[in-house]
C-alpha cells in the first residue's frame, strides 16, 4: 500500500515537473531576444592622413590671416565654423590638390592649386596660398620685431617654466600684431621645442605640431623674406620639424614592431 502510494506520488511529482519545464521553455521561447544595435559608423571627409594634414595647414594659414584681417572688426564672425575653407584632391597619383577660401566678410573666392614638393610639411608647398591671402586681404607686413636675447637660451635650456613664459609673450604679441613675420618664426620653434620634449609614448602625436609649425613658417616667408633673424630662427625651425617627423617615424617603427 505504502509502496503504491509512493509510486503515485512519484508520478504526480514527475509530471508536474515535466509541466514545469514545459512551461519554461515556452516562455522562453516566446521571450524575443533583442538584436544589439549595429555600431555606429562616421565616414571621414579625407581620402587619407597625408590629405588630412594638407587640410589642416592650408586651414591654419587662412584662419590666422583672417584673424589678422578681422580681429578688430566687430561685424565679421572669427569662428572656426564661420571660415569656410576646402581642401580637395586632384591627383593622388601626383598629390595634387586644390584649396577654395571664401572671404568671410566680401564673400570673393580664393583657389590655390599646387603638387606637394619634397615633404608635406615643406612650407615652399603653402607660402604661395599664404601671399595669395595676403594680398587678397590687402594685407601688410607688421614690422618685424627683435627676438629677447634670452629666447634661443630659454628654448635650448627647456625650462617649463621658461617656456611657458616664452609662450605667454609670443600669444599676447601675436595677437596685438599678428602679421609680425619674427613672431611666427618665434612660435613655430617654441611649437617644436615643446614637441620634442613631450615623452608620452603611444599616447604622443606629433602631426598637429608640425602642421602649426609649418603653417607659422609659410606664413613668416610670405610676410619677410629678407630678416637675418628670420632666415636663422627658420633654419632652426625646419631642422626642428624634420626632427621631429624623424623621431614620428622611429615611433612609429617601434609601435609595429612591438
């Protein structure tokens, strides 16, 4: 009797367990899984990185001469978005490209067509565009000032300090005189200086730096091109740039090989 009870018991148990497992799976299976979302993907407006930092030179150059042109007129907007600038690719084959610049203010067209000569960085490729500007504007020279005698120290020493103060003085007198050709020279070796002494790996860039130093140095030869000053403080600047393009491409090689 016992014996039969337990049986029954069993059997009850087993079904509803069966039922229960039934019940879940259906569940589940009614249950819609959601489909996780595709990532998002932003399309890049440059072909490559060399177009990339063609664009970011030839925009450099057109903003600070605009800001020199406009800095003291209330009436035009100095935005980055209210520049209009395009840089286009015509030969890839030739590297090949094209600038389009519109006046903020008259609203004329400006077009500079050019094939990169020796590096991208060269500024014999962008001090045409830069006297294109220039003259457009009806831009004149500012007279080029003389350098502190302490600057080359202060840049060779590397004294954060220093250079920070170096900086503060070359922002404030660009900004009073921007079309001061010693001045852009000034900046584009002090913008190397503070390249060369940054150590943060995988995390360093030095492409933005360079494309500053060799916009201020396209624009210091489109403004003078007579200054002793200028023709050594350039030199230093450019060997400053390949300098530092050298110890990218070493960088680069370690990354890849590591």
């Amino acid at each position: 009797m016992n014996r039969t009870r337990n049986l029954i018991t069993c059997g009850i148990l087993s079904t509803l367990l069966c039922g229960a497992c039934a019940f879940s799976v259906s569940v589940a299976q009614s249950q819609t899984i959601p489909t996780p979302p595709a990532a998002a993907t932003k399309s890049w407006k440059f072909h490559n990185e060399q177009e990339w930092i063609v664009d970011s030179i030839g925009r450099d150059i057109a903003e600070m001469l605009v800001y020199a042109k406009y800095h003291g007129d209330s009436k035009v907007q100095l935005t980055a978005d209210a520049i209009q600038f395009k840089t286009t690719c015509l030969d890839k084959t030739t590297n090949k490209y094209k600038f389009e610049f519109i006046d903020p203010d008259t609203k004329s067209n400006l077009d500079y067509e050019f094939t990169l000569k020796d590096y991208v960085w060269s500024s014999q490729n962008y001090v045409p565009f830069a006297e294109k500007i220039i003259s457009a504007l009806g831009l004149k020279a500012d007279d080029s000032t003389t350098a502190p005698s302490d600057y080359l120290k202060n840049l060779s020493n590397a004294s954060m300090s220093a250079l920070l103060q170096e900086n503060d003085r070359i922002s404030k007198a660009l900004s009073a005189t921007p079309l001061d050709a010693s001045l852009h020279e000034q900046a584009a070796l002090l913008q190397g200086t503070f390249d060369l002494i940054e150590f943060a790996g995988a995390h360093s860039d030095t492409r933005p730096p360079l494309n500053r130093m060799a916009a201020h140095i396209s624009i210091a030869e489109a403004l003078d091109k007579t200054s002793n000053f200028l023709s050594s403080c350039k030199n230093r600047g450019n060997r400053a740039a390949k300098h530092v393009l050298s110890r990218r491409s070493s960088d680069q090689r370690e990354r890849h090989a590591s």
